[in-house]
C-alpha cells in the first residue's frame, strides 16, 4: 500500500516536471527580442505592462507557440492547484480581444480542473484522504440539504464554486469523493463558475493595455462583491422551488 502511494505520488511528481519543461522548451523557442530577461512574475500594473509589451512581440511573431506555451502553463497551475491564474488572466486580457481571451481562460481553467480531478482520483485519493476527508464531508452535508435532485445539487455546487466557502484546491482535490457528485455537474459548474473571475481579470488586462501603467492592478473589493452577488444568484433557482412552489416540489416527492 505505501510503495503503491509512493509510485503514484512520483508519477505525478514526474508530470509536473514534464509539463515544466513542455513550458520552458516552448519558451526557450521564442526569437530572441530586446528586454525578454525583463520579463517576470508581474506584481504591479508596471510590471504587467512591461511583461505585455515583450509578448506581444512574440506574439506578433509566433502567436502559435505563445499560446501554447501559456496554455501549457494555465493548465499546470490549475491541475496542480497553484495561485495565480488571476496574473494569467490578466495577462491574456492585455493581449488578446475580450472574446478569445475569454474562451481562453474558461477552456483552460476547464481542462485543468478536469485534470486535477482526474490526479485526485486515480493517483492521489488515498494520499489525500486524511487532508480532504473533513472537506469531502462538508460538501456531502450541503449537497445533500439539495432535496430536488440533479437540479438542486448543480446549483449548490455552483454557490460553492463562486464563493469563498472552501477554496478552490479543495474542491478540486475533493470532488472525486463526493458519492453525490456527478463528474458533469463538477465540469459544467467550474466552467460557469470560473467565468465571473475570468471576466474580471481580463477586464482588468484591457485597461493595463490601454493605460498602462497607470491602471489598476488586481481585483478590488467591488470585484469581490460582485462575485459574492452572483454566488448568491446561484441559489435563486433553490429558493424559488422550495418557497415558491413548495406544493408542487412535494407532489414530486410523493
């Protein structure tokens, strides 16, 4: 049982190093351009704004490997759980039009919180059961308080996905096992629920592209509570079935 959880731990040990050097190679292809040793992990709107102007030269260049490269990258942090999609999105934000930036960032958050589901559930399950076992049973208690079914549940899930309840590695990580949790629920509500945060950063992007430096870097806090808003619209479908319509929802049960 150990060497079995030593054998999946180094497997996926050994698939974040191969995705890391997927991204550097990708990297390490770019045409050579005046300040690319500038760039860095941005912290400031300057930073980004200095970071957006060396990629778009390579994007000019190579859009191909640039996306690539950042979609290699997205998709590392998400199925490993690793801060900092918000600078990602950011960042495509700058480069690209709302629209692709925006299909972008959902399809990769997407794909990598599937593939961070799928690390929970095939490799790291029972490595992570003493971690994820007080959380498993904490989103088994409100999914269950969903008396309606699928419907009931999709929506819960979604409450949780947009609020800051448990957070987002926790989910991911946990997902797997929930008994009451289909894998479509789990999908279709990280992709609806990583869009108001998506939006929100590459807004933000935009306005680094058209002020620079002098924008505003990072969400403030009328970012959050619109964010909180719309957790909460997620519950609206529940609380009109249940005091609505409580009638018929009992005519269904019986």
């Amino acid at each position: 049982m150990v060497q079995s959880v030593a054998a999946r731990a180094a497997f996926v040990i050994g698939l974040g190093i191969a995705m890391l050097y997927a991204i550097h190679y990708q990297v390490s292809q770019m045409p050579p351009i005046p300040g690319q040793e500038a760039l860095a992990w941005p912290k400031t709107a300057k930073q980004m704004s200095e970071n957006v102007l060396i990629l778009q030269r390579w994007a000019d260049s190579d859009p191909t490997r640039l996306i690539c490269a950042m979609a290699t990258l997205y998709l590392f942090m998400q199925a490993f759980c690793m801060p900092g999609t918000t600078a990602l999105n950011v960042t495509v934000g700058a480069l690209f039009s709302p629209l692709t930036a925006f299909c972008f960032a959902v399809g990769c958050a997407g794909a990598g919180a599937s593939a961070c589901y799928s690390i929970s559930l095939f490799l790291l399950r029972d490595a992570l059961a003493s971690v994820i076992g007080p959380h498993v049973e904490k989103m088994e208690n409100l999914l269950s308080s969903g008396k309606g079914g699928t419907g009931d549940k999709f929506f819960l899930f979604l409450f949780l996905r947009l609020s800051p309840i448990l957070p987002n590695w926790c989910i991911n990580f946990a997902s797997p096992s929930v008994k009451t949790l289909p894998y479509w629920i789990y999908l279709v509500g990280t992709v609806i629920g990583v869009a108001p945060a998506s939006v929100v950063g590459i807004l933000v992007g935009k306005q680094i592209r058209e002020l620079g430096e002098d924008a505003e870097m990072g969400m403030g806090g009328r970012h959050y509570a619109m964010m909180l808003g719309i957790a909460c619209i997620a519950l609206i479908p529940i609380l009109v079935k249940k005091f609505v319509f409580p009638a018929k929802v009992s005519e269904n049960k019986t």
